[in-house]
C-alpha cells in the first residue's frame, strides 16, 4: 500500500469515529430530552375547545400534541437503524396505531360538531340547544370546560374508543335532527316561491266582455286557491316534522319565533 493511500484510509476511519460519535451523542441527548416528556404527551385531553373570535361560536380541535407525532416519527426511524430507545418512548411508539385511529375518529367527531355550530342560525339554536348540551356534557370527559369538572379522559386512558362511539351518536343525532330541519325548511321555500309564479287575475290576450272577464278570473282564483291550500297543508306538515324530530311542543316561544 502506498503512503498516500494509508493516510486517506486513516482520514476516513478518523471521520467514519467522529460521525458516529456525533450520532450517539445525538441520540444521547435526544433520549435525554424525551425520556421525561414522552409519557406526558400521552396526559394531554383528547380535543380542545376554543372560541372563535369573530363569530363567538365555539370550535373543537384534536389535541394531539405536535410534538408527540414528531416523536413517534423519530423512534421508528431509530428502530429501524438499530438504535436504542429510552423505554418511555417504546412505549409511547407501543400506542403508534391507536393514537393514530382514535386522532383520526375524534377528527370525525370535531368536524360534524364543528359544521353543526356554523350552520346552525340564530332562530335554530334554541330549538336544539338541550341536544347540544347533551353533546357538551358527553364531550366535557375529554376537554377542559369552564365551571366544569376537569376532564377525566387523556391520550393514555382506557375507554377510549367506547367515548368516541357515544360522541359520534350524539353528534350525529343532532347533525341528522339539523339536517331534517334545514330540509323542511328549503322545501317550505320552494312552496313559497311557487306561489308567486303567477298572479291571482289574468287577462285576455284580446278584448273581453264583462262577464267573460268575470268567468276567467274566478277559474284563476279557485285554481290559485286550491294551489295556496295544498301548499299550506304541506308546509304544516314539514313544520309538525321538524317539531317532532325536535321534541318540542308548537307553542314554546322559541318554536313560535322559529315559525
């Protein structure tokens, strides 16, 4: 071996210890780092509330930490070069699955809660405002509420999944009862709108004598009349199903303000 070949074999050998000294200091200190946290992530409550300043109605959230997504990315990458993890990592990378089904199901229960509270207009709000609170209370296991008890649910908590099966019934009580209303509602508009297709008189293209023009308008009016009846009866009839799928009785005075 020449000299010069030896001393680019020394380098190499000399840079190939420093990287991997660097490495398992890197790691070191890593472990250090997350040793303490990893499991505390793990305490934080399944969903956030906040409230949205410009509306003032209030939103969910998923709260998943940032920074545990970023640690359970990191471990796989260290297992899978042969790396030692501290055991409280393990067993925070051990949920890996679950944390990723039960963030992905509560972000199912977040947006039909979140789309709920936008579209509901003022006039609606009273009428499903005990649903609503039911929902609230169902979900205050999960998220920090004001005045209330402090959540008992937590990323690392058992019992889970059966809080995500109940939230989504609940949720989905109300988003169908909404939904129903709001389809009542667009169907009563479409009545409503085809009444003024045309006017309660018409006339003659050409000239007509008094009684010709006596004879049409009443044709007009009884077939008008009847047209008004008939949507009248099918709006009172949208309206009894909405106040059934509510639960209510039609002469509470949030009812009577929503008609």
């Amino acid at each position: 071996e020449r000299p010069v070949a030896r001393e680019v074999v020394a380098d190499f050998s000399t840079l190939i210890g420093h990287l991997a000294e660097f490495r398992r200091k890197q790691v070191d200190d890593w472990a250090g780092s997350v040793e303490a946290a990893s499991l505390q992530k793990l305490k934080g409550t399944l969903l956030r509330r906040e409230v949205d300043m410009e509306s003032g109605i209030p939103i969910l959230f998923v709260n998943l930490a940032p920074g545990l997504t970023a640690l359970l990315r990191e471990v796989k990458y260290l297992l899978q070069q042969g790396l030692k993890v501290p055991p409280a990592a393990l067993e925070v990378f051990s949920r890996a699955e679950s944390l990723r089904r039960h963030a992905g199901n509560l972000d199912l229960v977040a947006t039909s809660y979140n789309a709920i509270q936008a579209s509901l207009l003022p006039v609606e709000r009273p009428l499903v405002k005990s649903q609503l609170e039911r929902v609230d209370h169902m979900l205050a296991q999960s998220v920090t509420v004001p005045g209330q008890e402090p959540p008992t649910l937590s990323w690392k908590s058992n019992g889970i999944d059966q809080f995500i099966a109940e939230a989504m019934v609940e949720v989905r009580h109300v988003e169908a009862t909404l939904r129903a209303m709001k389809g009542n509602l667009a169907l009563m508009e479409e009545i409503l709108d085809s009444w003024s297709g045309s006017g309660l008189f018409a006339r003659y293209n050409k000239p007509s004598t008094l009684a010709d023009f006596e004879i049409l308008q009443k044709q007009v009016r009884s077939q008008r009349f009847a047209l008004v009846r008939s949507g009248g009866e099918a709006i009172h009839k949208l309206l009894s199903d909405s106040c059934q799928r509510l639960g209510l009785s039609s002469g509470l005075p949030d009812w009577r303000s929503y008609v």
